[in-house]
C-alpha cells in the first residue's frame, strides 16, 4: 500500500511552488571593487620603486599587501 507522504509544513510553499531566491542588490560593492583596484596598482607602482632602488623588505611587504588585497577583490568578485 503506497501512501503519498506530504511535507511540513514549514518545509512547503502554501502554493505547492518552490521559493525563489532573492538576490540582495548591494549598491556598494562595485565601488569597493573599484577602490581595491585601484590600491592594487599604486601598489603595483610602489613595488616598482623598491625593486628599482634594491629596497627588499620594503618590496616583500609590498608583495604580502598586493596579495591580501587580490583576496579581498576576488571576494568582492564573488559577492556581486
């Protein structure tokens, strides 16, 4: 004997339909993705210097920095 078996609930629409995902329109993701862009090329031109005047801590920390910084934008990639 097979029984149709219903869900909770809670579980369930009430229309019997599946619940759509709402994307969250975050207005200022763009702008922070825009700001790390931009950190990482001055950044990018400050490594330049250092390695041009033989400064290596200062282009070592430079190159820990860029890559925390390309985190965070592939993050905010991610997020919009």
């Amino acid at each position: 004997m097979t029984q149709n078996k219903m869900t909770a609930p809670v579980l369930a629409h009430r229309n019997g339909q599946k619940r759509a995902i709402v994307k969250k329109h975050n207005l200022i993701v763009p702008y922070l993705r825009s700001a790390v862009k931009m950190a990482s090329v001055t950044l990018l031109v400050y490594m330049t210097t250092a390695a041009a005047a033989l400064n290596i801590p200062a282009f070592l920390a430079g190159m820990l920095l860029l890559n925390a910084l390309l985190g965070l934008y592939f993050r905010l990639e991610v997020l919009s």
